[in-house]
C-alpha cells in the first residue's frame, strides 16, 4: 500500500479507538465491541510498523 493510505487508515483506526474507549469509559461496552477493539488496536500496530517499514 502507498504511504499516503497507510496514513489514512491509520487516523481513521485512532479516531475509531478513541471513540470507543469513549464509550467504553461513560457507558461500557459489550463483548462483541471489545472484541472489535482490540482487533482495531492489532490493526493500527500493524499499520504503524508499516508505515516505518516504508519509510
């Protein structure tokens, strides 16, 4: 993938993980959510060593 959307995604999966850590600490998640957001996080360490992979 090219840098630039290597970068994209990566804003996209912080501002996705900031958003239900949000929630997580005013209402709680469930399962399911947790689930997904640990996924997003594995997501974004993978991008991020991408990301200084390629430069």
């Amino acid at each position: 993938m090219s840098q630039a959307i290597l970068e994209r995604r990566s804003e996209l999966l912080k501002r996705n993980i900031q958003q239900m850590l949000i929630q997580d600490n005013q209402y709680g998640i469930s399962r399911q959510e947790n689930l997904f957001l640990n996924q997003m996080i594995k997501e974004l360490h993978q991008t991020s060593h991408e990301i200084n992979a390629g430069e």
